[in-house]
C-alpha cells in the first residue's frame, strides 16, 4: 500500500519520466532497426539516420543532466546532527590508511523532520573508533537528496562546539529512511513500448525494399539473405548456450542449489524500512563438502537475493551459491532455490524464430504472424491448462482449509522515497506476529488488505492460514476468495484470446 503525500496524488515528475521512457526506447528500437535497413537497402539517409539518433538523444540527455546539476549545485548542503545506530564489521589491514565503513545514521536536521540513512564512505583507520555505534556525528547531505548523506571527518569550529554541547538527537522510531527513487515498473513498460513502436515502424517504412525478388544489381545478398543470416547467428548462438549448459559449463550448472533451515528469527525494528525483509539466521549444508554453514538474512536488499516475508523457527527455504564459494549465498522465500536453464540460449532461440516469423509474414502475409506467434502460445497454454486449473482448485481448497488463530502487529515499516520535485511516497507494511494451532511461531509481512496500516501498531487481529503453509495467510477469506476468482477469469479469458487469435490465422493462411 502506497501513500504519497503532497498536492496532488499523481506526482508531477511521472510524465516526464514516462515520456523520458519512452523516447529511450524509441531511439533503443529505430537506431539498430535503421542501421540494418540502411544497409540492406543501400540507403545512406536512413543509414545516417540510424547514426544521427543515439547522438541526438544523448545530447539532449546530457543537455538535461547539465541543468539538473545547475539547479542543485545551487543549494547549498544542509548540516546536521545524526546518531550512529549500526555500523558493518570492518577489518582494518595492518599499516591500513582508510578503509571503507558502512553505517546506518538517525539524522535530526534542525527544523526538518528526522529521517533515517545509510552511508558507505572511506575514514582513515585511526578515526575508526570515532564511527561505533552510538557515537553522535556531523553529517551533511544535499536538500534534495538526503540519501547521499556523508559523515563529516572535521567539522566547522560551530558545529564541534555544537557536538560538544548538544545531547544526543533523538529521531525516534517512526523516522522514515531516506532512499535513492528507484525507477517504476511503468517506465520499464513505456520503454519496451517505444522500443516496439519504432522498430517496427523503421520497418514498415522500409518494407518495400528490404525484401525484394532477388538481389539488387551489383548486391551479393536479398532481403531473405539477411534474414536467413540473423536465423543462423542466433540459431548458432541457442544452439552454443545449450551445449555450455549440457556441459555443466554454464553460469546454471555451476550454481550450486540446496535447502536451507531457518534457526533464528528476529522481529524487524517498528519503524524500519520494509525491503530488507525478516531478519533470519539460515543453516545450510555444502552438498560437496558436507560442512555446515549458519548465515544471516540481515535482508540487505539485493545483496542477499529475495526478501524473507514469513518466517518461523524451522522453515525451509532456498539458498544457491557458485560452487565451490558458499559465503557468496542468495537466499529464495520458498522451500527450494529455483531452478534456472540457459536463459540467455532460451532468448537467442527465440530471437531466431522471430525472424523466421518476420520473414514469412512479409513475404506470405499477415496471416503467418498470427499463426507463428499464437499457434504455439496458444500450444503452450494448453500443455499447461491442467496444471492451471489444478492450482485454482489447490488455492480454492486451502483457503476452505483455513485456520483462524489471533495475531498481533509487532511492527509497521516504512519505505520513503523522494522524487526530484521534492514529492514523496511512502510504503507501509505492518509485520504480524501469531501462533499456529501446532505451536509454530510465525512473523510476517502483511502488505495487502490491512486497514489503516499507519496506526496498526500494538493492533490485536485475527489471521487465516493454511495448516500445512503459514506463510500462506489472509485477514478477510471471503475478500481473498473473490479476488483469486476474478484472477481465475482472466486466465480463461487471457487463454480464449491467444487460441483465437491461432485459429484465425490458421484459418487465413
């Protein structure tokens, strides 16, 4: 659940981001689409063309950046008093000049609201001791950007008598974190979209002449020439990858992939931030070795693979690591660690197979590209229908299943994140603390259906849970239950469509 503060609920900047998206991917999709065409079809303009976009946008990106860096060189840092409340384990080599320290800061800015950060910088390793936790500490930061806060090493005459006087900030518990924006999945979408757009639009300008009868006079290849050259190369390149991974030579074969055991669990700290998960500790045994290993979930985002959102004393779960290297874990929420082909030979086969559609649909018609594309979706679909319907009937049964038992909220964490224009968004997360019927004590994540998360703290409630899963669990069963059948008739529908978008084709052709 999102809640964004400010004027207005749409922030200003999102536009400009999508359209900023979507011009990416338009240059991303014309410029190598124009090159090829350029050079099949002996055109110099388009050929130029092709060169003349990615420089084109990258001047008017850089134009951009120049004008944003402008605008907040402008401001002037802002300072502040802030509390070391966590700090990694550093090991410092001897003779060691500065080494590099991680730290999570409660910033008190004067006149602001507190916030939360985490720094990563370099000191010198004689002032060290001077980073521990609990120490207090100078930090500036950028207004806009209080997510690039840094420690200051020797602050101004001021603020050390200030440090010397002041007592210790206190930023309390419900004091957001600071965090970069991440880019939003719409932008991700609007980008392939223009990417789409535009290459296909490079080729439908150029149709004409990309596939003609036979070769132009003086030309050693058609049309079809290149086409069939782009099947090979990327028939060339699946048929590589798939070796590597018969091999036991990919990227695949050599992760080494077992099952973990959650041996500790640690309720998060009530007004955290929700990406790094629940703190976990994992044991796990290397099936070459056959040592064992206890390693930490701290939920680090991105460094330790998927958040841990429900855990109990006990519980299996994935981890996978390159052989032969095991402190290099990534953890997976499920009971096993996913497994994983040769993704990038999966691609370059289906890049080849494209081509062989393209080149039947503009030599045949478009016929063949509802046939090509749809005929083995709608295959596929049909391969995996019984599987489909059988999860809908296992999901319709576990929730009939159900087990209520009475929770309690341990928890409400926070996720803030600022755009440019000083916007920001705010996700709240309460974490669940209850005990199934069979005596397991589970913490969780409770991201959707809760009402009025802001204020859930201390909050006594009732959860539904599956027997045999308690991660699977819902407040309102009835509310579940409606939405996982509207989810089932987009399925049906979503299958209706593909198979008769093939049987029109088939039909056509």
């Amino acid at each position: 659940m999102t809640i964004t503060t400010g004027p207005s609920a749409v922030r200003r900047g999102a536009p400009v981001a999508l359209l900023g998206g979507f011009l990416t991917g338009a240059v991303i999709g014309a410029t190598p689409a124009a090159l090829i065409a350029g050079v099949v079809v002996g055109s110099v303009p388009l050929f130029a063309g092709g060169l003349a976009l990615p420089a084109g946008h990258g001047l008017l990106v850089l134009l951009a950046r120049r004008r944003r860096r402008a605008r907040r060189a402008a401001l002037p840092p802002r300072t502040a008093l802030a509390v070391i409340e966590s700090r990694d384990d550093v090991e410092v080599p001897p003779g060691a000049g500065d080494v590099r320290v991680r730290c999570g800061l409660a910033v008190a800015p004067d006149g602001a609201p507190a916030f939360r950060v985490t720094v990563t910088q370099d000191v010198e390793a004689v002032e060290l001791p001077a980073h521990r936790p609990g120490r207090v500490v100078v930090v500036e930061y950028p207004p806009d950007r209080p997510w690039r806060a840094r420690i200051v090493g020797r602050p101004t005459p001021v603020w050390e008598r200030r440090l010397a006087a002041s007592p210790r900030p206190d930023a309390g518990a419900w004091a957001p974190r600071a965090e970069e924006p991440r880019e939003g999945r719409a932008v991700g979408w609007i980008r392939l979209l223009g990417l789409l757009l535009a290459a296909a639009a490079v080729v439908h300008l150029s149709r004409t002449d990309l596939l003609p009868d036979g070769p132009a006079e003086g030309s050693g290849m058609s049309g079809h020439g290149y086409l069939g050259l782009w099947c090979a190369v990327f028939g060339a390149v699946a048929l590589t990858g798939y070796a590597r991974h018969l091999l036991g030579v990919s990227k695949a074969r050599r992760t080494v992939r077992t099952v973990g055991r959650i041996e500790r669990v640690t309720t998060p700290r009530h007004g955290g931030s929700p990406r790094g998960g629940i703190p976990v500790v994992v044991s796990f045994r290397d099936p070459a070795t056959g040592e064992e290993f206890a390693v930490t979930g701290d939920g680090e985002p991105g460094r330790r693979g998927e958040r841990i959102t429900a855990a109990w004393v006990g519980r299996r779960i994935g981890v996978h690591y390159p052989r032969g290297r095991p402190h290099a874990y990534r953890l997976t929420d499920g009971p096993e660690a996913p497994r994983s082909g040769p993704g990038g030979a999966h691609l370059a086969l289906l890049a080849a197979y494209a081509g062989a559609v393209a080149a039947a649909t503009v030599e045949r018609g478009w016929p063949w590209a509802l046939l090509g594309f749809a005929g083995p979706w709608a295959v596929l679909l049909a391969y995996r229908l019984p599987g489909t319907l059988r999860g809908i009937r296992h999901r319709a049964d576990g929730l009939a299943a159900m087990e209520a038992v009475p929770a309690r909220v341990v928890a409400v964490l926070r996720n803030v994140t600022t755009d440019e224009d000083g916007h920001t968004s705010t996700t709240v997360v309460p974490v669940v603390a209850f005990t199934t019927r069979a005596g397991t004590s589970v913490t969780a994540h409770c991201a959707t259906g809760f009402p009025d998360p802001e204020n859930a703290y201390g909050r006594k409630l009732t959860v539904h849970h599956r027997p045999d899963d308690p991660a699977e669990f819902v407040l309102d069963p009835e509310a579940a239950r409606r939405s996982r059948g509207s989810g089932a008739v987009a399925d049906v529908l979503g299958h209706l469509v593909v198979l008769a978008a093939a049987v029109v084709g088939a039909v056509a052709v």
